[in-house]
C-alpha cells in the first residue's frame, strides 16, 4: 500500500479511519508521513510507525525490558492504542495480554530459529 486508506468505519457507535496491524488512524499516519518517518503504508512502514508511537510515549525501554515490564508498559502506551488493558475500548484482561505476548515471543522465536 502507499497511503493509508483514510477510509471512514464504524465500529461500536464510532467512527474512525482505523487501519492496519496496529489500527493507525489517518492523523497519525499523516503525521508520520509528513516528518518522513514512513514512505508507504506497507506492513514495514507500519512497523516503524509503531516504534515511533512507542518512543514518544516514552515506552521503548520499558517494551524491550520483555514481559516484567508488561504492566508499566501497558500504561505508557494505552492512551495511544485504546485496546490494550486499562484503555477506553479494552476487550482483554492484563492476564490475556500477557498470554498473547507470551505466543508472539514463542512463534517470533520459532520463526527466528527457522532462519
């Protein structure tokens, strides 16, 4: 993709031009964009979008401190993604985040090993 889409959605009673893995609205791409941290809207675009978003909250050493850090994290960054535990929209518990985090490290090492 070379853009974000921009394209209105309505979920849960609202609106929002929400895309992509990480649900990036269109401000925030555009932003992104504009001080040219991304090219594009491909998934490694959107990756380093992220990782942005994690530094300006503030969050970087404390996401890669791994799953100790879960908590602390978790409060760093849900006023920027309203799905993660103790946001606005949150639909999962501390405890299924933690498990979720725990198949991502397992699949990425797997999928690391297989290299």
């Amino acid at each position: 993709m070379t853009k974000h889409p921009n394209t209105q959605n309505s979920r849960w009673g609202r609106q929002s031009t929400a895309a992509g893995a990480y649900m990036f609205v269109y401000p925030t791409w555009l932003e992104a964009y504009n001080k040219g941290v991304v090219r594009d809207f491909t998934p490694a675009s959107q990756d380093k979008l992220a990782w942005w978003k994690i530094g300006k909250r503030g969050a970087q050493a404390t996401v890669c401190n791994g799953k100790e850090s879960l908590d602390m994290a978790f409060k760093l960054l849900r006023a920027e993604w309203a799905s993660l535990p103790g946001a606005t929209q949150n639909q999962v518990s501390i405890g299924q985040a933690k498990k979720q985090y725990d198949l991502y490290i397992s699949q990425f090492s797997q999928s690391a090993i297989g290299r």
